[in-house]
C-alpha cells in the first residue's frame, strides 16, 4: 500500500466518523460518551473489587474453582491462580481506559464463561457458592443458593461489557490521548495542505 493509499482510506475512515458524529448530532455524541465513561468505571471497579477480595484467599478461590466440578484436576490450581490477576488486569485497563475495546471484549467473554458455568451448577443440582466476591465453593446443609441473582447479575453486567464494545469512546481515556497523538495541531497540517 502507497502512503497516498494509506492517506485515502485514512481520510475515509475519518470521514465516517464525521458523518456518524453529525448524525447523532453533539447532544447525542456527549451522551454517548457520558454512557461509555459510567459503564466502563463501574466495570473497572466490579473486576477490581473482584479480583481483589479473591487474591489474598487462593486456597478458597481453589475451593470455588473444583466446587464447579468443570475443570481437569491439574488444571484447577492454574486457573484458581489466574483468575483474580486477569480480574485486576480487566478492572486496571478500564479504569485507565487502555485498550477499552479489547478489555470489554474480554469482560464479555469472562462473564460468558461465569454464566455458563454458574447455570451448569444449577442444572447439576450442585449447592455451591460462585465466589464471585468471596472465596466460595460448597455451600453447608440447609444454606440458601443464589443462582438465578447471580446469573442476571452476570447478564447485565455482559450487556455492559458488549455496550462498551460497541462504544469504547468515552471521557478519560489513554486511548483518546493515544489516539490524538502529541500534536493534533500538526496531525491535521498535511491534511488541510492537500485540500
């Protein structure tokens, strides 16, 4: 690809942008962003939290990951580990607004894999707690499950993520500073100079 091609279909792709943005109009394009910046903090603080009350318990976050009965054994340990450092990772990366596309796609995904297995608990008549905040695992005689909570909670917060798949734009974010560059004074330069 030539640098004129390149300059074309970036001028195109900004060009969209602009058409999207005149359509909504700027009432429109600030809600939007009002929407993207409340969805993403309030996940950034769900997975933050999360994670945080799972990492300093990794035998009780091994508990809840066997009480599951999904997993292999030898995997049981790896993924009890892993989880509250994907969870922080996921609530760090939102909180910053890096790479906020990706990070809620990933969200998506956990959420999915949590509604799953939380549904395949209920459909096995396990008794377990899901150790979404806590450290889990098999519930005592007589103690009350929470799976139908504990999956519309996890569907609204899956809608939440795919809501900011669909529009990772909001208010302060490294990806905006990211995406304007260190001089967007400079940037548009070339561009008015060839119009």
């Amino acid at each position: 690809m030539t640098n004129q091609q390149a300059a074309v279909g970036q001028d195109t792709v900004e060009a969209t942008r602009s058409r999207r943005t005149e359509s909504a109009g700027p009432e429109g394009v600030r809600m939007g962003r009002v929407l993207s910046t409340v969805v993403r903090l309030g996940l950034a603080v769900l997975w933050l939290a999360a994670g945080l009350f799972k990492i300093g318990d990794p035998q009780g976050m091994v508990r809840s990951v066997r009480a599951f009965r999904i997993l292999p054994e030898p995997l049981v340990h790896p993924v009890a580990y892993a989880v509250p450092f994907v969870e922080i990772t996921l609530g760090l990366l939102l909180l910053a607004g890096l790479a906020v596309r990706v990070s809620a796609a990933v969200s998506a995904l956990l959420l999915a894999a949590y509604i799953t297995a939380i549904a395949s608990a209920a459909a096995r008549g396990l008794r377990i707690d899901c150790g979404c905040f806590s450290s889990g695992g098999d519930l005592t005689a007589g103690a009350p499950t929470h799976y139908t909570g504990e999956i519309v909670r996890d569907s609204l917060l899956l809608v939440a993520s795919a809501l900011l798949v669909r529009l990772p734009a909001g208010a302060l974010t490294v990806d905006r500073l990211l995406e304007q560059g260190p001089h967007p004074q400079a940037a548009e330069g070339p561009k008015a100079a060839q119009s």
